[in-house]
C-alpha cells in the first residue's frame, strides 16, 4: 500500500469559537467538546465561555489543509 497524500487525525484537531458577548477567543479539540453533525450546515459544537458564561459556537478547522 502507498499513500498518496498525508491526512490528519480527526480526534486532535483544533476547533475554535469566539464568544460574541465578550470576545474571549477558544480553541478545543474535537474529544473535548460534543459534537452536533448536521447534514445542511456541516458539523459544531456549543460550548459556554468561561469568562462570562455566554454560549459560544465551536466550528472545525477548513478543509483543505
């Protein structure tokens, strides 16, 4: 077996969110938070920010790494 292109280990990589209401800046990995797959609107996750306890929106790195 070859491989052609090098991919990437889904459980490590590194979500990020913003929280809107005090703009704290997050990353988590995919282990660490729970995951909503939606099948219109691609996978992510919600998460409270620890700062000011405002709910905040974890998206998947781009593809096309």
């Amino acid at each position: 077996m070859k491989m052609t292109k090098k991919g990437f280990d889904p459980v490590h990589e590194v979500w990020k969110a913003t929280c809107d209401n005090c703009h704290s800046k997050f990353e988590a990995e995919r282990r660490e938070l729970a995951v909503t797959d939606d099948q219109r609107d691609g996978a992510f996750a919600h998460a409270k920010c620890e700062l000011c306890g405002d709910d905040m929106v974890f998206y998947p790195p781009r593809s096309g790494r």
